[in-house]
C-alpha cells in the first residue's frame, strides 16, 4: 500500500488556474489601454485604415494568452 498525498492527486485544485485568469484579466486590460490610448490617431483615419487595425487589434491579444492557457492546464509552457 501505498500513502497518497492530497496535493498531488489529480483531482486536487490548482493555484496555477486561479493565478491564469488573473493573468488573462491583466493582459486583456492592459492590451484594451493600449488601444484606447491610441483611439484618437485611429479615429483621425479613413473607415478602411481603421477597419484591420482594429481586426488586428482583436486579435493580436490571443497570441500571449494561448501559452497561459497551456501552462494553466499543464504546467508547460510548450508541449
């Protein structure tokens, strides 16, 4: 027989998940105050000069999230 321990069981809560989506918060915050503090330069453009700046914009946040999420869920940043 052998003595489990209860923190590394696989059902046991990890802190690394609670410590992610405060991450994910921060850098979605931070990223929306970049774009906000650049909406008057953006604003003073044509419709089709601000229309894949702001596609970029909503997109570009997903690239420093996605290894969050992969560190979240295993503890790595890589697979």
């Amino acid at each position: 027989m052998t003595a489990e321990n209860g923190n590394n069981s696989p059902d046991s809560p990890s802190w690394r998940k609670p410590f992610g989506m405060i991450l994910i918060l921060l850098i979605i915050l931070v990223w929306c105050g970049i774009v906000v503090s650049l909406m008057d330069w953006i604003d003073t453009l044509n419709f089709w000069l601000q229309l894949p700046i702001y596609l970029i914009a909503g997109i570009i946040w997903i690239f420093p999230v996605k290894p969050l999420l992969l560190w979240m869920n295993t503890g790595k940043f890589r697979l």
